[in-house]
C-alpha cells in the first residue's frame, strides 16, 4: 500500500513539475485564430492517438487472422 501511494505522489509532483516548466507554443488551427497552448498537452495529445490507434489497429489484424483461420480450417476440413 505505500509502494502505491509513494508512486502516486511521485507522479503527481512530476506531473506538476511537467506542467509549470513546460513552454507555450502557438497552435494555428485551419480556421480561426492562432491559440497559445502548453506542449505537454500536445505531446500527451498525439502520444494519446497513436497510442489508441495502435490498439484499434492490433484488434482490427487480430479479427482478421481468426477469421482467415476460421476459413481456412472450415475450407481445409471439406
């Protein structure tokens, strides 16, 4: 129990630590004007979507293959 708190704590001091020394950048959208964001909030945004992407990648190639093995044993067993 205190390994988790002590972790939990430690991740939220580096979080904050993260978020007070992290530079604004300026985001230009397609339309409207320019906004001032943190990095951090950018990086953990596309880490965020490739790494969802990755999973629903993994899922969508693994329906894949059983379904080809499924075949492939209902067709080879004919």
């Amino acid at each position: 129990m205190m390994k988790i708190l002590f972790f939990m704590f430690a991740a939220f001091l580096v979080t904050v630590f993260v978020v007070q020394n992290s530079d604004h950048v300026m985001l230009t959208l397609v339309v409207g004007n320019p906004i001032r964001v943190r990095l951090i909030f950018l990086l953990l945004t596309f880490f965020s979507m490739g790494y969802f992407w990755s999973k629903w990648e993994h899922l969508h190639r693994e329906r894949r293959i059983r379904k080809d093995l499924t075949t492939t044993r209902v067709n080879g067993s004919n």
